[in-house]
C-alpha cells in the first residue's frame, strides 16, 4: 500500500502543480486505508458523492476517529493530526 499511494501522491502533486499550477499543494505526511466490500460499492460511490454536503455537518476529524473507533483501531489522537 506504501508504494501505490507513493505514486499516487506524487503523480497528482506533479498533475497539481503543472496543470492547475498551484504551487503552495502539499500532501499531508501519513495516510488511512481501509478496504471496502464489493456489496458496498453503490453505497460507498454515493457517499463520494454527497462528501461536501455531508462534511458541512460532520468534520472529516470527527468522521475519521469515528471510522477508526467503529473498527476497532487502536490510536492516539495526538498522532492524527
């Protein structure tokens, strides 16, 4: 997983900055991943989709830890963010 989100950010930063040329874009240091069964795919897709509206209740933090804590991963939240 490492490498394919290391080519992952660095395909998009360079697509980021030559495309929309933003120079100031920067990736954050660490990443979550999670998998996603296939008899979810309709629902996760519409999740994508309604992101922005859902976010403007729910922070992505709060999300986040909720995620984390639902599934039973051990954290601390000093190291999140």
């Amino acid at each position: 997983m490492a490498d394919v989100l290391r080519d992952i950010k660095q395909q998009s930063s360079e697509w980021v900055h030559d495309e929309i040329h933003e120079s100031r874009f920067a990736w954050q240091e660490g990443y979550g991943g999670f998998t996603v069964s296939v008899s979810h795919r309709d629902r996760l897709k519409q999740y994508i989709a309604d992101q922005e509206e859902h976010h403007k209740k729910v922070s992505f933090q709060d999300e986040y830890i909720r995620l984390l804590e639902r599934n039973g991963v051990e954290f601390k939240k000093e190291y999140l963010w």
